[in-house]
C-alpha cells in the first residue's frame, strides 16, 4: 500500500500538477487532495482509488519503495514527463 507523502512524491518527481494527474488517472481533485494529506497508509475503502492513482504514477515511471512505516519514499525511472 502506498500513502499519501508517496502521491505527493511520485507527482513532484514527475513535475505534475494535482490537475495533471487527475486528468491521467481518472480520479478527482478533491480525492487526490483527501489523499494526499494523510501521511499514514490509506484506508483500505479506497482501494480502487489507490490502484487507480498507482497504476497511473508507476506507468509514468514512478516506483514506489518502502512501506508507510518504514523508509516510505519513490524512485523515478525513465524522463518526467509533464
């Protein structure tokens, strides 16, 4: 599971707006921003959002390291694309 310091990671690597990605992944602003302030793992309600959101960051070139309480973090592979 990944959480929301994650999201804000993955999207300032690959130097893209809360817009950006919800235009590629299909969620909304104010979840993606729901999302995003919590710094513990997100609620397993939310778990088509999660993968919805990850399936988006990681075909950008996002891969995501660690776990919510240990070393949580990101590694960019490839080019940001904006």
């Amino acid at each position: 599971m990944i959480d929301g310091r994650q999201i804000r990671m993955a999207r300032a690597g690959l130097r893209w707006t809360i817009d950006d990605l919800a235009r590629q992944s299909g969620v909304s602003v104010r979840t993606i921003k729901r999302l995003e302030a919590s710094d513990s793992e997100i609620a397993s309600g939310n778990i088509s959002t999660i993968a919805k959101l990850r399936s988006c960051l990681e075909a950008a070139g996002i891969e995501f390291i660690g776990s919510s309480d240990k070393a949580p973090g990101i590694r960019i592979h490839g080019a940001a694309k904006s």
